[in-house]
C-alpha cells in the first residue's frame, strides 16, 4: 500500500507549472503498476502527473456534465499549489486527484451499480481492467493520502491480470458480463484467500500478520466460480473485535485505525467489518464483504450509510474463515444499493459440506441440510420489486427515544410514513410501544466465549501452511501461542487482550462444567431469541419482519441466527450529532432473505436517502474559520465555510472554494489600506 513518503526536490513554481501545463507534455501511457506500487522519486512522480495531465488536456470538457467536468477542472488547478519543496507524497496526491477526477467523466463509482458497469462493459465504454485502474486511484488516494481511511489491508497483486482475463472473456462472450463477472470486490481480512493470491489472511493480529492459507476459504472460491475479481482486503476490528474491552472500532493492532468516510477521525466507523464499511462508503471497490457475529455487517453498514445483509447463519459458508463463533458467524455484503447487495449474496450462498451447521426453526427441529439450503437458495436480483412492501405486515421492534435522539426519532416517523405510503401494515405493542416491550430479557450468555476457545483452536490446527507472526519466525498453532506472542510485543497491543486471556481459560472438553454451562446458554439464546422472541412475534401477529431504527433488531437476530438487512434512512442533524447515518432496519424468520430484500429494495426506492460522502480535507478551511472567529469576523463567506465545514457531502472542490472566497475577505479586512493601494 503506498504511505505517506518525504522526498523533496527543488523546482520553480513557474517552471513546474510550465511542465505540466504546457503544450510540450507529451502524452504517457497511464502507468497502472503506479497506483500499486510505491512511487518514491520525484522524477518518476512527475511523471505520473504529466501523464494524467496529458490526457486531462485531450479532453473536450464541455462534452461532458458540469458535475464531473467541474472536478477535472478544479483538479488542474490544484497542481499550482505545488511548490519548490513539493514532496513527492503531495505530487502522487495531486496526481491521483486528477486521476479520480478524470475516471469520473467515464463513470460515477458512487452512484453506478454492478449491473451499470455491466451494460458500460458490454456497450464497450468500460473495461475490467480499467475498472480495477480506478479502483486501485480510488484506493491510493483516500486510503493512503487526502484522508487516509486505513480501510484497505491489502492488495491482490493479480487483479489487473484478472481483469484482462476478464475482458478477454467478455470479447468472446459478451453475455459473460453480467453479475459478480469481472466486479472488483474488498474482503475482510478474516476471510481466506489461497497463499497464491499473495494476501495473508491476519484478522488484523500481529500474530497471524503471516498467514498464507494454502486454499481458498469457500466463499471466496465461489466468489472466484462467478468471475468476481478479489480486489484485495480490508481493516477490521482485530481478530472481529474479540480480543479485548474498551477497544476502539475499526482499530488493529497490525494494520492501525479505520476511518468513518463521512467525518474522519470524528464519528464511529463501527466494527468489527469495519474496513469493508469505510471502504464501501468511499467507492473503493463496487462492492464489500463483511462478517458479522452480532452486529458487524449491520452496524458499520449504518455508520458508513450503507446496505448490508446479514444472512441466515449457513446460508453462506464460514469455512476458511477466522472464525468467532459457530453458533453465530457469517459473511455477507455490503453496497451501496439492495440492488448490488442482491447480485453479491447470489455468488455468496451455496451448501459448504465441510462448514459447521446449525439447525434451524423455534426447536431446532429443521435440519439444515445439502437438499434444505439448495432448495432455500435464490437468485436475488428477481425480488428487486418497487412494490415490495404492497401488502406486508411489519412489527415496530422498538421507538427511538424522541427526548434523547429527536432527530432519530423524525427519521423514523418519517419511515413509517413511507413504509404506509408504499402499502404496508405497520404494527405496535398493545401500548403503543415498540414490539420488544412483550418479550422477556435474554439471560446473560458466554457462548461466544465458549465457541471461540473451540472454534479458533480447530482453525489453527487445520491449517496446511505453518501461520508465522509478525518476527517471521514463530510458528502460531493455538490460542496460547497468540496470547504468548502478544505478551511479548506488549508495546504494540495498545488495548490489550483480555477477551483472549478469559476464553483460553474454559474447559471445552465435553461433560466439563463449562461444557455443560455452553450446552445450556446456548439452549437459551435459541429459546429466547426463536421461540420466545422473533418466531414468538411474527406469529402472533402474523408479521412478514420485525423492523427498527440502527441496529434495533440485530442483538435478538443475532443469537437466533436469522437474517436482516439494513437501508439508509437520513442522516442526523441535531446539534453535535455531526450528521451521522440513520438506517431503518428489517428482520425477519430464517431463509427469509428474498423477503427481505424484496422490502429493502422498495423502501430505499421510495426514499433515496443515500447521499455520498465528500471525503475532502478541511485543515486549511477549519484553520481559516478559526482565524476567522478570533478576529470577530462574519459575513456570507465566514457563513458559508461553516456550512461547508460541516457537511459530511462536500467535495474538495466545494472546500477549496469557499475557503478561498473566506481567505480573500480575511485578508482584504486585515489590510484594507493596502489593497485599495
């Protein structure tokens, strides 16, 4: 991954400007292997900006949208703030600025869906190859300059070899692009790629920070089965943040800290897929991959304003995957549109015979079977039907607190009113209170302690290929070895491993009292989540989901194993919320994921509520306010760049030009004389 560098040569502003900007530029080939590998000579920089630049000039802007041709334009612009101590990390982010500008007249990455880029690649104005190219800008630019996510691991060093295999297929077969074919896709980095992929698989663990499987997790070979192109991996919360307590989201101890896209360093990016939600939200590749054990596709798919499904635990397979618990683990996408998350779950399902599976149904009664899953398997994309809500009933699960979150609460006043307005029955408790209010509380539960100490023991041990830690020399083959390695690099474990510490200490061994104290919580997490909790709901009042605002239903759907989908809703305004997303959320019985995405897809239809995050650096604007504000300086321009500060939408253009409008007033008030000289 290219990181921040310092390397300076001295060149004149003019003389710089002259170079990149003149006649005489001549036109380079776009250096693909630039975006990948390090760029660390201002020669060679320079040489990938005049490259960008060149073509840049070739363009006809104005055949072009103002919307795109605008950012191309004001990407050029930029190339004047180079100076004569210009580091090469600052031409490489000038560079990639234009770059992203420039991709932005072929195709909107933010807006454009899977089956979008299909039709361009078909009508031949799109090419995998190019497609993975910017990806691979989109990547450089906001994971390792402007503001530096840390949202993706790693990169496949086969992708563009991929995608020109891909494009080669296509041009003997042009009814190949369709689905995940030829779509570059982020995996979390717990989900396993085969050691010829050159990607470890490390759950972001100094310990496992070498762990070249020798085969492909299963997921990931249907994934490959379909065309899809694995782009690379992504940060997450270490080991799916279960190492410790009082960890911050998003943070590893091999990796570093993820940033939300929408207000870096500011609001929570959620966990533990936390790398999979920054790295969707900033259009880093088409689509992501989380997993969730309770929570973590769910909740950083509403932190990062995007979908997200979590399917029913076995629809997708978890073997080859850096387990948390069996009773509760999956994978599942995360996109910007149900329509993506549809396509993607279609490539994901499938009968794994070497995963661990769970029965089904309110006593466990329903044998999850090779002939039961294939005959709960669909093609997702059939259910994308605006009216999906016309006629289902759906159970309020819980209100937000109108005093504590009111502007929460208006969204989901507002969400109702759609979800009516579209043709549903909405349903509360018999005191008008949230459906979760007739439900017992859950007893306290450590089965995911319980399985843990199994499940990542049986991990270790099946591994083919020694996992080395991070001193290239020590071998990992159990959960003392991690803990011991850990010890030993204390001054890198920043939050500790207390989670690892307490689960290591259980006695697994069956008829052991911590055996049977498993056996029977997770008996009640079953009873109380089934039985007692969501069957108990949907039945009683003849629900097709339970719904709520965030995360309302994922604790209960997650013991239970049951599948929901989250869709953006608004965005917070009320003071000192920083317009964090709001998501509405639905949840319903197992293998329910057409249903679910059938309701999804008409509610993110009827409100459009997605906006995309501006992703611009503000340093220089916030500094400008602030002198602003010592001096007693307001006005329209001091008004504006408040409003522009903030707003988690506004592009750098939107940035540079009203800090530009404040800095000319600020100065003009400061030396009045002299300007009217």
């Amino acid at each position: 991954m290219v990181k921040k560098r310092k390397a300076f040569k001295v060149l004149a502003v003019p003389v710089l400007c002259a170079m990149l900007l003149g006649n005489t530029v001549p036109a380079y080939a776009l250096n693909a292997n630039g975006m990948i590998a390090e760029v660390t000579t201002t020669t060679a920089a320079l040489n990938e900006l005049k490259a960008a630049v060149a073509e840049a000039k070739k363009l006809n802007l104005k055949d072009y949208p103002a919307e795109y041709s605008s950012q191309v334009k004001h990407a050029l612009a930029r190339i004047h703030n180079l100076n004569p101590n210009s580091a090469v990390y600052k031409i490489n982010q000038t560079r990639l600025q234009l770059r992203v500008a420039i991709d932005s007249l072929t195709i909107d990455l933010q807006k454009s869906t899977i089956a979008d880029m299909q039709a361009m690649v078909k009508e031949g104005k799109l090419s995998y190859e190019r497609l993975v190219n910017m990806y691979l800008a989109r990547i450089d630019l906001y994971n390792s300059h402007t503001v530096q996510l840390d949202a993706v691991a790693s990169i496949n060093p086969n992708a563009l070899q991929l995608a020109r295999q891909a494009d080669a297929a296509v041009k003997a077969d042009p009814s190949k692009a369709a689905g995940m074919f030829g779509i570059p896709v982020l995996i979390k980095d717990n989900i396993g790629t085969a050691a010829a992929d050159g990607m470890p698989t490390t759950a972001g663990s100094i310990a496992l920070a070498n762990n070249y499987t020798a085969d492909d997790s299963f997921v990931v070979t249907l994934l490959k089965e379909s065309g899809a192109i694995i782009l690379g991996k992504t940060n997450l919360s270490e080991f799916a943040n279960f190492i410790t307590r009082g960890m911050r989201n998003g943070y590893s101890t091999l990796e570093g800290q993820v940033l939300n896209p929408y207000l870096p360093g500011v609001l929570d990016v959620s966990g533990s897929s936390s790398g999979s939600g920054s790295a969707g939200a900033a259009a880093l590749a088409a689509i992501t991959i989380g997993t969730e054990t309770s929570g973590s596709i769910l909740s950083p798919s509403f932190r990062n304003s995007l979908v997200g499904l979590k399917p029913t635990v076995g629809l997708v397979s978890r073997s080859g995957i850096i387990p948390l618990s069996h009773s509760q683990d999956t994978a599942g996408p995360m996109g910007r549109s149900v329509e993506d998350v549809a396509t993607l779950l279609t490539a994901m399902q499938g009968y794994d015979p070497d995963d661990i599976h769970i029965n089904m149904g309110i006593d466990n009664e329903i044998i999850v079977d090779a002939a039961y899953l294939n005959a709960h398997t669909e093609r997702y994309g059939d259910y994308l039907n605006k009216d999906g809500l016309k006629g289902k009933t759906l159970g309020v699960y819980s209100i937000p607190d109108k005093e504590r979150q009111p502007d929460v609460y208006e969204t989901f006043v507002k969400a109702i009113q759609v979800l009516e307005n579209q043709g549903a029955k909405i349903v509360y408790a018999s005191n008008g209170e949230g459906l979760s209010s007739e439900l017992k509380a859950a007893p306290a539960s450590k089965v995911l302690f319980y399985d843990f100490k199994q499940d990542i023991e049986l991990y270790l041990k099946a591994q083919k290929n020694p996992i080395v830690a991070s001193d290239n020399q020590t071998v990992i083959t159990s959960l003392q070895d991690i803990i011991d390695y850990n010890k030993k690099h204390l001054n890198l474990l920043k939050y500790g491993q207390s989670i690892l510490e307490e689960a290591v200490a259980y006695d697994m061994t069956p008829g052991s009292n911590d055996y049977q104290a498993y056996e029977e919580q997770r008996a009640a997490d079953i009873e109380y989540s089934r039985k007692n909790g969501i069957n108990y709901l949907l039945n009683k009042y003849s629900l097709d989901g339970l719904i709520g605002m965030n995360g309302a239903t994922t604790g209960i759907a997650a013991r239970a194993g049951y599948p929901s989908i989250t869709v953006p809703a608004g965005y917070r305004t009320a003071e000192g919320s920083n317009g964090e997303p709001i998501n509405l959320q639905f949840t319903g019985d197992a293998f329910t994921e057409e249903q679910l995405i059938q309701m999804g897809y008409a509610f993110e239809q009827a409100t459009k509520a997605r906006v995309a995050p501006g992703m611009a650096v503000k340093d220089r604007l916030k500094q400008l306010i602030d002198d602003a504000a010592a001096g007693n300086f307001t006005g329209p321009e001091y008004d504006a760049a408040v409003a522009v500060y903030k707003s988690n939408f506004a592009t750098q253009q939107e940035v540079d030009k009203t800090g530009n409008a404040l800095y000319y007033k600020l100065y003009l008030s400061w030396w009045p004389d002299f300007f009217k000289s």
